[in-house]
C-alpha cells in the first residue's frame, strides 16, 4: 500500500475551509440568539429576576 503524502498546501487550503465555515456558520446566528447570549441581556434578565424576587415575593407569601 501506497503511503500517502499531502500537497505542500493541504493544511493552509483546509484550514481556511474551516475558518470560511466557521464564520457562515456565526453571521447565520439569528438575531434572538445574538440577543439571548449577550452579557448585558444576561445581566438583565438575572437583574429582573432578583427584582422580582424583592418585591414580589413578600406579597405572595402574605
């Protein structure tokens, strides 16, 4: 059996196949995922949260 030996340019070719995949693959991301994944919505929704713990809370527990 043969032994097989790559082109000179097999690692770059391939890898940039990846890097090209890769950012289709993040433009392609819709706009309710971009939202859900930022830091400042996280931070909102864990800030509402506690929010709602305070002030709620009490009142149902009454």
């Amino acid at each position: 059996m043969k032994t097989f030996k790559p082109s000179d340019d097999f690692t770059d070719r391939v890898m940039k196949e990846i890097y090209a995949l890769e950012g289709l693959e993040e433009a392609g991301l819709k706009l309710y995922k971009r939202i859900f994944v930022s830091r400042p919505f996280r931070y909102a929704l864990s800030g509402g949260g506690i929010f709602l713990g305070i002030f709620l809370a009490p009142v149902v527990c009454i």
